[in-house]
C-alpha cells in the first residue's frame, strides 16, 4: 500500500459518468410519465432491433448490437424479468433464443420514437456546445486507435516493488 489513497483525488471519469445517468434518467422518466414501468433506456435497443430482426440468439443480437454477450445476456435477464422477452432453447443445448412478449411488440413503436427524437436531441446539443459530443468521441476513439488506452496506462504504470 502507498502513502497517499489515489481515489481520494477527483475521478476523470465521474462527470461524465454523471452525465449520462441524468441522461438516461430524464429517457426513463419519459417513459414512465406515459405509463411504461419496468422499461430502462438500455433496453430500447435490443428491443427495437428484435422487433425488426425476429428471433436471436443472445451472441447474434450482441453481435448486431455491436455489444459484448455479457452485456446483452444481463440485459436480456432484466427484460424477461418486466415480461419484455422470451427464453427459449435455441438450436443447440448452449444457445438460447430471445424473441418479444406482447408486451415488448407492444412498447416498439413508442421505443422507435423516442429513439428518433433522442438522436434528433443529440444533433440539437451537438450544435449547441463549443465541441459537439459526437465529434469528441470520435477524436477520442481516433486517438485511442492510434495509441490504445492500454498502452498509455503502461507508459505510466509504475508498478510497486515486489
């Protein structure tokens, strides 16, 4: 252990953080003051995509999400837990295949909208701010491509004696 506790200095990533769980927030209080309990914004996505796809596997809808399987399998979970998918074995013991209840078929088009308009609030606030948020991420992702997060911690890593 060190002299210093290195987590009492400001997280870097705390605002941003922040930010988007307001932003996420305010999406879900959308829904709810509509009636829709039980629905958080990640799960828009996966919802709207199956709507338009058909049955999936959980890899085949992480792959078409571009998401890793842990993510979607645990949001998989959470949507059967609100009634908003199936389970079903798939074409193998190993697989499972993920398809909408009523209820999920039910809450699209509103989901689809909402998509829409928040895509539509991005672009408003991209022109809005001095350095567009979509552009940031994509000079951030540009950078980490030429140099990756990984190899600029080593850089600085200085490990303690053994």
């Amino acid at each position: 252990m060190t002299t210093s506790d290195p987590t009492a200095l400001p997280d870097p990533w705390h605002t941003l953080h922040e930010l988007l769980a307001a932003m996420d927030a305010e999406i879900e209080q959308l829904y709810v003051e509509r009636g829709i309990t039980g629905v958080r914004p990640r799960f828009a996505y996966p919802l709207i995509r199956l709507a338009h796809t058909g049955p999936l596997t959980i890899r085949e809808l992480a792959k078409s999400l571009n998401r890793s399987h842990s993510a979607i399998s645990q949001t998989v979970a959470a949507m059967r837990r609100e009634d908003l998918v199936t389970s079903e074995p798939g074409p193998d013991a190993r697989t499972r295949r993920i398809d909408l209840t009523e209820r999920g078929r039910s809450l699209v088009p509103f989901l689809e909208a909402e998509w829409r308009a928040t895509h539509e609030t991005v672009a408003e606030l991209d022109a809005e701010v001095p350095y567009a948020m979509t552009a940031v991420v994509e000079e951030v992702r540009r950078a980490l491509e030429h140099r990756s997060m990984r190899q600029r911690i080593l850089n600085r890593l200085v490990e303690p004696p053994k």
